[in-house]
C-alpha cells in the first residue's frame, strides 16, 4: 500500500446516502410542507439537491486518496480546500470496521481510524472490500509485514493466520430476545416522543380531537390521557425491542494477540477493535428489569481516542449472567483479582441514603398543589422512595485489593466498576457542610475513557476510610 489509491466508486453514492441519513428530519419536514405549498417549483430543488449532492460525492471520490508509507497512514481529500491528513502507526488506537446496508450490497466496508489524544482528527475510508480492510488493519496494527511485490493470496493468508482469533463468545438468539424484553431504554424513548409531541401541536386541533371522539367508544378527557400514555409507553418499549435486536443481533468478541474484537449489527454490521493496553475499567450494569433475574451489562472504559460522549463506553457484553462475569473476565482479559477488603457506608448514613429521592418529591409537590386538588396524594410516593434509598445504602460498597478497587452503587441501575490501580487518573473525595457533620465524605475515582474520563463515586462513606483510599492509586499505598 505504498503507492497512492482511491476507494471503490460507491463510496460517491455512499457519500449521497449519509447525507439524507443525516438530515432525515429537515427532509421529511421539507417534503411535507413544501410539497403541499409550492407544487412543481418544490420538487425542481429537491431533484436539483439531490444531482448536487451526487456530484459533490464522485468529486470528493475522485479528490480522496490514501496509502500506508513507512509508519503512518496519509490521506489526501478535499474539493475545494486540499487537506492533508497524516497519521502515525503508534498513535492509532482503535480501528473501527463497519458494514451498512448499502456497503454489504456491494461486498464492501467502512474503516474509521481513530487516533490518541482529544481533538485528534479521526481518518474515516468509506468504501473498501474486506480483503483491503482486513490488510489495511493488519499493517496499521504492525500485526504483519505486506510485501509490494508479494503475492496478495499469500500476503492475505499471512493476515487471516495472524488475525484468527485465540478464543471467541457469541451472544445467543434466546439472550438476544431476553436482552431486547429487559432492556430499559424505554423510559429514554418515551421522553424522546413526549419532547417530540410538542412539534405536532399543528396536529391536534379540535376538529382531530373531535373526529378521534367520534370514533373511539366510551370516550372521556382522562381515558384519552390514559390511552395517551399507555400508546407512548407501548410504541417506546417497541422501538427499545427492535433497536437491540439490530444492534446486538449476531454479537460476538474475539480474542486476538494484542486486542479483542467485537462484531454485532443486524442491519449495520460493526467491527470494533480495542487494544489490550487501552484498557482502563470495567463497569457491570444491573437494570432494574434484568438484575431480579441476576443479569446485567458489560462496558469497558478504553482510553485515548475521540468518541461522542454517548459513545465513550463500549459494550463488551450486552447481557450476561451475573456469575459468569469473573470466570469470562479471567480468560479474556486475564490479572482480574477479587477485592479481599470491604468498606461499606457507615449506620450514621442510612437517614441521608433515605432522605436523598424524597428531596425533589417533597419540593414538587407544594407547586403540583396550586394546580391539582389531589396533590397531597403524592405524597404516598414517599414510601417506595424512601425504600429505593434504603436499596442504594444497602448496595453501596468499596471493595479494596493490590492492583484492583471495585466500586458498587446505585442511580436507578446497580453500577459495579472495577478500575485497575495503574489505570486509575485521578482520586478524590467531596464534603459538603452536611456531610461534614457526620463525619461523612463521598469518595470519586476516575480512569480514562474515550478522549476524556470516567468517574465512579460512592458517597456518603466514613471520612476516615475515604481519606485512606484517596492514595490508593498510588504504587506504594497500603490499606
């Protein structure tokens, strides 16, 4: 790959598909209410959009360029202003391979390399075959040598010898099926629909509301609220079922030399890459539908590459017993110790462990009351509130050993976070004027993730044992 070379062709109609893909919601808008108000004139820019954005795709085709010589990857791309971007082997950190509908037609892929450090652009080849990805990966990674003069059969057998993984875990289709019916993203899509019914006010009208009066039996203002909310809660757990069956459909993690691989996608197929010395922390999530069952999640905290910030986690496992989370740990990733000392929060922090949901509730309801006369219902919420802040005191826990802390708390899920000692950036402890009158402090400690951090906090432990385990990090600390 040392001469210049450009991708595959469709890389110009891939190029057409990203950018309806993205601006989806200003085109269905734009289609909707132009269509009915400008007539021929409207669908005259729409086909003038769409040949302009067809042209500019084979331009920057044609205008992109790329190679690996000696020990960086050089891109050249740009229309109108010529970029170029250099990247150099022992700075490349992730290699991300991925296959979307329109690539998979075609037999071809995207590559996305993503280098160390924050603000680092990330160097992005649409269009490639496997075979050019899986040698491209193999020479970035100096997992083999690919000689110009070589045989490409033999320079690809030599790649897939290197590559074949040492050991491998697949997700099967009945833990697929339970991790779609116990996932808990529901609630975060039902906040998306109810924030985006606020664009269709233009919608419901009177005459809607009277037409929808007509035709449903038994109708009344509160059963069209409670149909209401029951419709978002159906379509939002519908839309949660079907966005983890193509995202973790076919899901497996492949031990390599140096890195794991992990591969899933239904329809967009992702090969995510994360190297064994990038790896900073676990974190297992326990959901509230999934931890009765003894189930949970598996992230892993990597470091030293850009990501969004709701992609600074990368799903090592999507579901996965409870029991078997050590047992896989040690042979995939291997040195995971079990923490031998236990800190838990002290007795004198049971009342703050309670107290703490019920804040909001008790400020909420006063102002509920000005308008709605049975307000003061609410108040028997205080209950199981009161007994979800015993369940958090109950979880809270620190578990100490020589080269492993392990940090277990509660939001609303279970969180356990195992953080390695010389992965660990930073450690420190907070106390607020309440907390200092009982002597308590909240202990934070952060590894990296991503280009950023990720901190685990446990709070209201003993200030004591908090301001022991602010020097756990250190090499020669002892507890």
């Amino acid at each position: 790959m040392s001469e210049f070379r450009r991708q595959h062709p469709i890389a110009a109609v891939t190029q057409l598909f990203l950018v309806l893909r993205q601006n989806i919601v200003p085109i269905a808008i734009f289609l909707f209410v132009g269509s009915r108000n400008s007539g021929d004139f409207f669908w005259l820019i729409l086909l003038f959009g769409l040949i302009s954005t067809f042209i500019l795709g084979g331009v920057s085709w044609y205008r992109f360029t790329f190679r690996v010589f000696e020990d960086e990857l050089q891109i050249k791309k740009g229309i109108f202003v010529r970029k170029k971007l250099y990247l150099k082997k022992d700075r490349i950190q992730v290699i991300d391979i991925t296959e979307s509908i329109i690539q998979r037609l075609f037999g071809l892929v995207q590559v996305e390399i993503k280098t160390a450090g924050g603000g680092t652009e990330k160097a992005i080849i649409s269009a490639l075959s496997k075979e050019e990805a899986t040698q491209l990966r193999a020479i970035l990674r100096d997992q083999v040598d690919v000689e110009a003069d070589a045989d490409p059969n033999d320079n690809l057998q030599n790649i897939k010898d290197v590559e074949s993984p040492l050991i491998f875990w697949k997700l099967s289709n009945r833990d697929l099926l339970y991790a779609a019916l116990t996932s808990g993203n529901f609630g975060l899509i039902a906040s998306i629909l109810a924030a985006l019914s606020g664009q269709i006010d233009q919608f419901i009208t009177e005459e809607n509301l009277n037409y929808i009066a007509s035709i449903l039996p038994g109708y009344s203002k509160l059963s069209t609220i409670l149909w209401s909310i029951l419709f978002v809660i159906i379509l939002s757990y519908l839309v949660s079922f079907l966005g983890v069956i193509l995202r973790y459909s076919d899901f497996k993690i492949e031990k390599k030399e140096k890195e794991l691989l992990i591969t899933s996608g239904l329809l967009e197929r992702k090969h995510t890459t994360v190297p064994f010395n990038r790896i900073q922390a676990f974190r297992f999530v326990e959901g509230i539908l999934r931890q009765p069952f003894g189930y949970g999640m598996l992230f892993v905290e990597s470091a030293g590459f850009e990501q969004k910030e709701n992609d600074r986690s990368i799903v090592m496992l999507p579901f996965v017993q409870k029991d078997f989370l050590r047992p896989f740990l040690d042979q995939f990733i291997g040195d995971v110790e079990v923490p031998e000392t236990i800190i838990k929060p002290p007795k004198r922090s049971l009342l703050r462990y309670i107290r703490r949901p019920n804040y909001l509730l008790l400020i909420a309801i006063p102002i509920m009351w000005i308008f709605w006369d049975f307000a003061w219902s609410l108040f028997f919420l205080i209950i199981p509130f009161s007994l979800f802040g015993w369940l958090e005191y109950k979880d809270a826990e620190i578990r100490v050993g020589t080269r492993i802390i392990q940090l277990q708390y509660r939001v609303l899920a279970k969180t356990t976070a195992l953080v390695r000692r010389k992965r660990a950036q930073a450690s420190d402890l907070s106390m607020n004027p309440f907390q200092k009158r009982k002597n308590l402090a909240s202990f934070h400690i952060t590894a990296a993730s991503g280009a950023g951090g990720k901190t685990f906090s446990v709070d209201d432990m003993d200030a004591v044992d908090a301001q022991n385990l602010l020097h756990w990090p250190l090499p020669e600390s002892k507890l």
